[in-house]
C-alpha cells in the first residue's frame, strides 16, 4: 500500500533519524514544513517535503506522480503530525474504583485510602476473580480508546496481579493485546506495585516472591520489556528496588520506575544506580534529584492526569528543561489516581499547569515519550523510514490550537503503519 499527503497545511514533528529524544532548548523547537506533502510504503514513512518539491503533484490533474500511489488524501488546512507515545499506562484491568472516587471526594487521600486496604490491593481482588479471557475482553476496549484519541505507541504495566499466577496473566493479556491492535506495545512487570494482600506486614517476604518466583517466570516466558517498582512512601524502599532490579538485570531487563510521588525517599539514586531508562511520576523531586539526572540516559516522565485527580502538586517540568533535561508527558491510564488515557488531555495539561510551551508539551508527548519506552528510533517523530503513525488533524489554526482548545475534537483521522483507523 503507498500513500501520499498532499496540501498539508503545516507538517510538524519533523527530526533527523540520528535524534532519539530533545533535551533542553530542544525541547522548545519543532521542525515543521508549511505547504509540504508525505509519503508511506509498506507502513512506514518514505518521503516528504514541500508541496513544490514534488514534481506534479500540485496540479492534481490526474498526473503520473499522483497515480504512482494507492492513495491520496488531500489535507487543505489540516495538520499532520506524528502519534502520541504514551509511555506509562496501566490499563489492564478489571472492573473499575467509582467507589473510591466518592472516597475522594469525601476528602480521603491516596495514602489513606491504600492504608485501609484499598486502592491497588482492590483492583488485585477484582482481577483475581475475573478470568484471562474477560480481563483482555476489558482492557482492548481501553486500548482501542487510547488509540481513537491519538496513541499510537503505548506502554501497558502489569502490577494488579500481586501474586504469580495473576501477574503472568496480565502480561499474557499484554500480550495478547500487542498482537491484536496496530499500535506499538510495551510491556513492563510491576509486581512490586503493592505487597499482595497475603504477604501483609510482611514486606520483604513479597520481596522474596517478585525475585525468586516472579522474575524468573516473567523472563522464561519473553513477557515483559521492562520492570517497574513502586518505590515510594508506604509502598517499596530504596532498598527493596535495588534488590529487584539487580535481579532484573540479570535477566536482561531494563529498569522503568515509579518514585517521588508521595515523598523523595532515595528512590531517584537508585534508579539512576541502575541506569533506568525512565523515572516516572516526579510530583516532589527535589532540585537535588534534577541534578542528578543531568548526563543520564534517563527520561524524567511526569503524568499530570494523577496530579490533576489526586489533587498532587504538579512536577517541575520548566525547572527539569531548564537545567538541560529532557522531559516526557504520559497517561498514568488506571483506575484509581488517573482514569483516562487521553494524551491530547495530557498535552494541555503540560501547557495549563506547568507551564509548557505547546511545542515543549508536543515534545514530551511524541519523541521524548518514544524514547522512554526503547522506541524512538522506530516512531515519534516524522522521520522517513519511521512507523507511519501520524494523526491526521481538522482543520486547525495551529500546534497550539490543540492544548488550547482541548475538549473540541481535533482527528480527522489517525493512521497506524499508514492504515487509517478513522476518526476519535
């Protein structure tokens, strides 16, 4: 199948194919043609430039250049950018938490609500007693969601599970999702999310559990790309994350972690010790944690969607791309602290509550989100030999028109590996 765009308004998002993520000024700036048309083969994008750079085409009089393609989509005053990467999400699982949003609202927080037995440890009951074909039934349904609202690349964790067999079930969900859907999955096993309801008061016991029963059954069976430990207040110690990653990386796999969420425990050090490739969450990172961070592979990677429903204070995103970083925006999709997966919401967001450029929010929302999950030499910007995901917009003013206006529809239509889905 080949496709060509042609009398494309404005096509942004454009990087050189050696470019893996922005960091600093960077972040500020988007290559974008004006006038331009595109190319796709074979999924993948294979050309483009300036509508005159393409002999022919702009006559559109049934020329050769045009009949050389299967396709031809006439986007006048539209955009067309690349896929949103959505690089940490939860989404497979069962039923959902309503009540503990009444909870909220009554004004318990988080913390207590997680202290009195709910919160994740609610969803691991939930799941325990749905069956493998049931929890994929659900959680396609919140992918196909995901991608109808622009994601084309999506990171999915397990940690609902919180026992061995029900921790393999969700990645074996994953699984059965990533080769159902045209969007690109990840995978990341979380079974220290929480301490399973059986291994109450006895933390280092669960311990045990994720490296001795739990990681070895994850990396015989190929299920997961990463592994991810809540190290937080309440949750997992510094001390418990150094344990498991090291057993991690003896298995080959790389290190996605949550931290300084409720309160700075040390779990950045850690991190950074084990060279993650994301720290995630944020909220209270310090400007110490900042520093170190700087000469790091490592993305820092704020979910403004658990800050927006929790009622958390919002990361210090300018202060992390003033001091040189990169940064990334993702969902946190999940049904307890950030119950929607839509990252045209997390771009506004970055832009209305930390104070993004809409440029640095497309940014942190398309390549830096790309780089954080291992993939952006295969997608998030518009780069030929690139995943032709690419968002197909109305017509629009401009970039900012996005964030800005952040309710009114904004797809025409979303386009993974070249093939349309049709419109959110």
């Amino acid at each position: 199948m080949k496709s060509i765009f042609i009398n494309i308004k404005e096509l942004i998002g454009i990087l050189p194919p050696e470019v893996r993520r922005l960091e600093g000024a960077e972040m500020s700036r988007v290559g974008s043609i004006s006038g331009a048309y595109l190319t796709v083969a074979d999924g993948a994008i294979t050309g483009f430039g300036e509508m005159g750079g393409c002999a022919g085409v702009a006559g559109m009089g049934g020329c050769p250049c045009l009949e050389d393609y299967d396709e031809v989509v006439d986007a006048s005053g539209c955009i067309l950018m690349p896929s949103f990467c959505d690089s940490h999400s939860h989404i497979v699982y069962a039923g959902s938490r309503e009540g503990e949003f009444r909870d909220k609202i009554e004004g318990l927080s988080y913390e207590e609500i997680a202290a009195r037995g709910g919160g994740i440890l609610n969803s691991a009951d939930l799941l325990h007693e749905t069956s493998e074909d049931e929890l994929y039934r659900q959680s396609l349904v919140r992918v196909r969601e995901m991608m109808a609202k622009g994601s084309g690349t999506i990171e999915i964790k397990s940690g609902y599970g919180l026992s061995v067999e029900d921790e393999l079930k969700m990645l074996r969900v994953i699984r059965r999702i990533r080769e159902s859907v045209p969007a690109l999955i990840r995978a990341t096993f979380l079974g220290a999310h929480a301490v399973g309801r059986a291994y109450t008061g006895r933390r280092r016991e669960y311990v045990d559990l994720v490296c001795g029963e739990m990681l070895p059954r994850v990396a015989s069976e190929g299920l997961a790309d990463f592994v991810d430990v809540f190290c937080d207040e309440g949750f997992f110690t510094p001390s418990d994350m150094d344990r498991i990653l090291s057993v991690a990386n003896s298995y080959g796999l790389a290190a996605k972690v949550h931290t300084d969420e409720i309160a700075v425990i040390g779990g950045m050090e850690t991190a950074l010790k084990h060279d993650a490739l994301s720290v995630d969450h944020l909220e209270r990172t310090s400007s110490e944690g900042i520093s170190a961070l700087k000469g790091r592979r490592t993305m820092p990677t704020m979910l403004p969607g658990s800050s927006f429903f929790l009622g958390l204070p919002y990361g210090r995103a300018r202060d992390f791309i003033g001091a040189g970083l990169g940064l990334a925006l993702a969902s946190d999709y999940n049904p307890g602290s950030s119950p929607c997966g839509d990252m045209r919401f997390v771009m506004a967001q970055g832009c209305i509550r930390m104070r993004l450029t809409p440029e640095q929010a497309f940014n942190a929302c398309t390549i830096n989100g790309a780089y954080a999950m291992g993939v952006s030499d295969v997608c998030g910007s518009i780069t030929v030999g690139k995943a032709a995901n690419l968002i197909l917009t109305v017509p629009l003013p401009s970039l900012a028109f996005i964030p800005y206006c952040y309710a009114t529809p904004f797809i025409r239509t979303h386009y993974l590996k070249g093939e349309a889905l049709g419109t959110a």
